[in-house]
C-alpha cells in the first residue's frame, strides 16, 4: 500500500466521515434534526513552524441528537464523535449555560502533545438514573483554539401514576455491563511519533481492560507498547508496520463491551 502524507490523509478522512449519520444506542430519538454549526471560532492564525495545517480545525462527524425521551428504567446513551486536527478532546456539560462560559470551560480532559495527528474521538455520555426533570447535556468539543458543542434535551417518560418531582435521582442499583465511553475511532500521526489510545470505561463492577494489536493478538507489555494502568494503550515510536486496527476490551461480571482503533502511521510532508 502507498504511504500517505497527512494532509491527503486528512481530506479523505474528512470526505469519509461526512458521511457519518446521527446515532444513539438504547434510546428512543424524538428529534434529531440537530445539524446546525454551532463551532465558536477564534481569529485565523498563521501556520506555527513544524505544524502541517495553517492552523487548527475541529468539526463533528456525529453530532447528538437534539431530543431524546427516557423510558421509564432505562439507560441512556448519548453519543458524540468529532475530528480535528492535533488531539481534540471531549467533555461533557450537564444543565444550561452560557455560550461565554462554554467558550472560556476548562477541558476536564488531558489531551496529549500531537501537533502533527488527525484524530477522530467518540464519547458517550450515560444517564444511569432517572431523570425527575427534562434536563440538557452538551457535548463540549476542543482543540487548539478551536470549539465546537452540540445540545441535546432529555425528556422523562410522562405517567400520570408518577409525580416526577418526587422521583429520586439514585444510580439503578445492580451491576453495570461495561460500556467504552471515550475512545478514538481513527488516529493518524507522522511516523516516529508515539501515540495514546484511550479507552475510559463505564461498568460496575469495575472491568478488567485488554488490547488486541493489529494482528488481532493480546498486547503484550514492551517498550513499545505498553497497557496503562488507565486503560489507554501506549505505542512509542510508531512505524509503517504498526499500521491497522486496534481494539480495546473491557469485562466484567455483568457482560463485556469493545471498541476499535484504526491507526495509521504517515510520512512527513517533504519541503
């Protein structure tokens, strides 16, 4: 296969996941009409020395629906993907608040130092409890400069034999079934480079975690590769041939969840 440079890497990466669609697992979705840019931008700066984009850029891939509507007992999930251009990350905001804040929030995500990556991340936010009230969460996305949120409204299931005002917001009780909750479905980065994969977990009891490499065979600790007490996955110095798909494990008592990486090593760009 011909190696690529990261800026041909990063148009088709950005013509791939246009054609990505609005989802959301375990959910029933009232609207999803939620296509609207709302990226606040900083002024165009000029192309920092060593850096291959004149300057940073983030967009979502799969942005949260608008509504949704919680069944009476259930689980929600609220998904959000975006990609951009060294290591975007993602937070969540739960309730109301000002655009000026969310343009000045303090990311509660430590994003490595990757001035040359492409990268595509996926979060998920889980309501475990029932909600007593419709309430919003935002889906707060940056890299650099640059922010991009998407909103999305849930709504409580209306029973005229329950008074949601009474209703007590307790975590339902019981194991949890592992869900990967903040991961990377694509990294690029230049070859030499070392890259973190993250993989954050949601279970009870907590859950075991495990890599497969790109051969499709249990990571074994090295100086190359290394399983984080975290989670994440570290590949120091990456090479051509580490090239493909990487996939994250977690298991517990109660079920398992996974989730893959594809990494793509890439040449420097020649001056």
């Amino acid at each position: 296969m011909q190696k690529m440079n990261l800026s041909l890497c990063a148009l088709a990466l950005l013509l791939f996941g246009s054609l990505s669609s609005v989802q959301s697992r375990a959910v029933d979705i009232v609207d999803d009409s939620n296509d609207v840019d709302n990226s606040i931008e900083a002024e165009p700066e000029e192309k920092p020395r060593g850096r291959p984009f004149e300057a940073d850029w983030l967009k979502f891939t799969k942005s949260p629906p608008a509504k949704l509507q919680q069944a009476a007992g259930a689980t929600l999930e609220i998904v959000c993907e975006m990609m951009g251009s060294q290591v975007p990350s993602i937070q969540w905001v739960v309730g109301h608040m000002p655009l000026s804040e969310i343009e000045n929030l303090e990311s509660n995500v430590v994003s490595e130092d990757a001035a040359s990556a492409i990268v595509r991340v996926r979060s998920v936010h889980i309501i475990d409890h029932m909600l007593s009230e419709p309430r919003t969460y935002t889906c707060v996305g940056r890299t650099g400069s640059k922010t991009v949120y998407a909103s999305t409204v849930v709504h409580p299931v209306r029973s005229d034999l329950v008074d949601m005002r009474m209703v007590r917001e307790k975590q339902y009780p019981g194991p949890q079934k592992p869900r990967i909750i903040y991961t990377e479905k694509t990294h690029l980065d230049l070859i030499g480079s070392s890259v973190m994969l993250p993989c954050k977990v949601h279970a009870r009891p907590r859950a075991e975690v495990t890599w497969l490499n790109n051969e499709n065979k249990e990571v074994v600790q090295s100086h190359r590769y290394k399983v984080l007490p975290t989670g994440d996955l570290l590949i120091s110095e990456i090479k051509w041939e580490d090239m493909g798909n990487y996939k994250c494990i977690a298991r517990n008592s109660a079920g398992r969840d996974s989730a893959d990486t594809f990494v793509y090593p890439v040449l420097k760009e020649q001056d």
